[in-house]
C-alpha cells in the first residue's frame, strides 16, 4: 500500500474511467470492421470465425479509435482507465477462434491506455494518470456445474483457469499497466485463481504490481452468483492485500447501495464503486442519466462510502464528468482498522471474536471420525453422505471437518468430489470448510 495513488486516495475521491463496451457500440463497426479491413491498419485480421462483438480484438484492429476512447474518458475527469482487455483470456477468446492473440491484446491493450494516459498527464501534470489492466471473469465458473444432472462436472479445472488468468495478467503488465484489475467476479474460485496465477507471476520475477479486485451482486439476493455474501467475498479474497475492492455491474448505484455499505464497513482497504446507469431495461439498454447517476453517487460519497469511483454498462464520459463533479465536494471514505479476529468464509462469514467461548467443529463428514461416514463414501453413496454434512449444520456446526485418509479410498479424488458436491449445496456450503488430511496431496 505504498504506491503514489494511495496519498492521492487520502485527499480525494478518484475516478475510474466508464463502459467501453457502450463507447465502442456506438462506433457501429460491422464485420469488416472488426476484423480491420479497409481501416488502413497493419494489423487486419484474416480468420474463418465471426468476430462481430469481439469489442477485445478492436485493440488490433482498430487501435485508434480504442485510444480516442480511453482519452475522452481521461479529459472528463478518470484518474485510472481500464484497458480494454475484459474477454482477452484464452478461454474467453476460444470462442472467436482468437486464443493464440492473448498475448498481444494484452501488451498492445495495456500499451494504448498507458499511452492515453501519459498524454493527459502531461497536459494535466497536477493529477497524474493510472491504468488498470482490466482481467474479466471469463464466461466459465469453478464453482457452479453447467450440467444440471452432473452437479460435480466442472468445464474447467482451477490450474487451466489460473493459467488463463497469469498469461493476460503478464501481458497487461509487460504492456505498461499499473494496476491488475480482477473484475466483475461471479465466482470468488474464478478469482482465486487469478490470485494465485498473478502471486506466482511475481514470484518468478515478473514486476510486482497492485492489484484491484471487483466483485458483482448478480440481483437483489445480495450475493455473487456463487452465492456468497459482500463480507463473505471480501473474506475470501484479503489474504491478497488488494489496493482495493469493491463491486461493479449487474446493478445500478440505487440497488447496490446496500452491498457497498456492507463492504465499505469491513474492507481494510480502499473501496472501488462502479455501478452500472441503473438496470436494463426491455431493449437491454441503460436509461439514467448522468445527472441523475452522479446524484445517487454523491450520496454514496456523503455516507462516506467510496475511495474510487465509476462507472459499469450504459456509462459514458458525460456520465463520468458528471460523477466527478459531484463527489469532488466530498471527502474520500476513511479505511477502517484490520479486524484482529480470526476471519473464515462459506458463503457467509465467520468471525471468531472474543464472545465466541468454542467453534463446534463438525466432525461426521471424516471416515476416520464416523463409521457410517466412511460406508457411505466406500460405496459411492455421496448423496446420503451429504445429507450427513448438512444436518451437522442444522445442528449448530459453525464448521464442517471433511477427512477422506481411508486406505481403501482414492483419498485425493474422494476429497475433490465431495467438496465439489458440497459447493452446489448452499444449505452446507454457507458454513466454511476445514480441509483435514494427514498427506499433503490431499489438501493441495
């Protein structure tokens, strides 16, 4: 937390940049557009795939109108622009054919912003300018089957979405970015992965940088698709002392309200707001204004909530003008202590404080601790086994002991199963779960 932008986040609110995807529709780029042909560029794509919506390879393609973007946005006020970079993994490009281009997307979308933003920093030297390299969520989810009869099928493994992850983040920061943005998160597996995919980055020597990490409340409920609560997700994902985090999409800044207070409270960081112009409407667009957008934003900042802000779909540079006019008045969220208790996470938190006199640890889900436990695993029968699980949290576990060491067990693969089974189960999953094994493979 000693990089230049966290005195800058001491004096003031700072803005992030808004939609790209907005700005770039508005272009109306058809196929050819898209692909570069006849823009003059040296860089027009030749492929068999349709890339009409693939906004990511407009980087190649059409670079200029991607800076002209990112520039609009800096001279209405952001002082951190997110590359273009949202859908530039290999398993997001996979479906235009483009995997063996994530590379150069990310270097040529970080090298854009960074040259946007020098530019206006250069005219504006009193307030320098950031970029962030933007890293989404991918369209596939660790923690979710998509295989309704197959609940512990997974379409991807944790080590094939952390190297996804670590060759977009590589480039972003070979490109010139600032910050790594893990954002819109639906799925806090998906965005541990890119955590553990970007530690290792650093540890082998790649230039250690801050990373921003962003969370989305997909409706009302007040959890991420996966399931988890605002305290739940910041739990899960601390361990990686982010520059900031916060929420941004799926909601407009009225119906995210709630959810940004209950981050603002816990997070010993700093906070990064960016809603979207309010819900979609029947055509699948945005409505508010940016008047109005500033107008809920400026109470966010009244109620003392917001370090960054700005703005997700259907937001553009007037919308961002608007939104810094408005919180400049206001002073920025003071960050709050780290909390000194131990702190765990299921979809919901637990807290071990002081009036806690003893966690009752769930012990049946362990083959060596129940006996009608390890029969039901021997014989594949996980659905009762699960049943065991969840009536130990309907009794008071505020943990559940999973240990799977039986000689007679593939102790590695009976732990993945049951745990994958266990996360479509919100009922258990809701408490944390204690790994427990004496080989190490197994927790790994």
């Amino acid at each position: 937390m000693s990089h230049p932008i966290v005195e800058e986040a001491q004096r003031r609110i700072l803005i992030l940049d808004g939609a790209m995807g907005t700005m770039i529709q508005a272009e109306k780029f058809d196929e050819a557009g898209y692909l570069g042909k006849g823009s003059g560029h040296s860089c027009a794509i030749h492929t068999d795939h349709a890339q009409a919506g693939n906004n990511d390879l407009l980087i190649l393609t059409q670079p200029e109108t991607i800076k002209r973007i990112h520039k609009d946005y800096l001279l209405a006020g952001a002082d951190i622009i997110a590359t273009n970079t949202f859908s530039s993994t290999s398993i997001a490009q996979a479906d235009y054919g483009m995997e063996g281009r994530v590379h150069a997307l990310n270097v040529e979308g970080a090298r854009l912003a960074r040259e946007a933003a020098d530019e206006v920093t250069q005219l504006q030297p009193d307030r320098p300018r950031y970029v962030a390299g933007a890293i989404g969520p991918t369209n596939r989810t660790l923690s979710i089957s998509p295989d309704v009869n197959d609940p512990a099928f997974r379409a991807v493994s944790f080590h094939e979405m952390a190297d996804a992850y670590g060759e977009a983040a590589k480039g972003l920061v070979e490109g010139g970015a600032d910050f790594l943005l893990i954002e819109t998160i639906f799925d806090t597996l998906n965005a541990k992965a890119a955590i553990f995919a970007i530690e290792g980055l650093f540890q082998a020597g790649l230039k250690r940088v801050p990373l921003m990490i962003s969370g989305t409340i997909t409706d009302r409920s007040g959890r991420t698709l996966s399931g988890q609560t605002p305290t739940a997700f910041w739990v899960s994902v601390k361990h990686a002392k982010p520059l900031s985090v916060g929420l941004n999409c799926a909601l407009g800044a009225e119906e995210m309200r709630a959810h940004v207070d209950e981050i603002a409270r816990i997070a010993d960081t700093l906070t990064c707001v960016y809603p979207n112009a309010g819900l979609p409407n029947e055509m699948g667009e945005y409505d508010e204004s940016p008047a109005y957008m500033a107008e809920q934003l400026e109470g966010f900042a009244e109620a003392g909530l917001l370090n960054i802000v700005g703005g997700c779909c259907g937001t553009t540079p007037e919308h961002i003008e608007a939104i810094r006019e408005a919180v400049d008045r206001h002073a920025p969220r003071t960050v709050p202590e780290p909390t000194p208790f131990m702190q765990l996470s299921g979809l919901e938190p637990f807290t071990l404080t002081p009036e806690i006199p003893f966690v009752n640890v769930g012990e049946r889900t362990n083959v060596t601790g129940s006996a009608r436990f390890r029969k039901l695993i021997k014989e594949g029968d996980y659905a009762t086994a699960l049943e065991v699980a969840r009536d130990q949290v309907e009794n008071g576990a505020q943990i559940i002991d999973v240990n799977m060491d039986e000689g007679l067990l593939d102790s590695e693969e009976a732990m993945a199963l049951f745990l994958k089974l266990v996360a479509s189960e919100p009922d258990i999953a809701r408490v944390p779960i204690m790994v427990d094994s004496s080989k190490w493979e197994v927790i790994e």
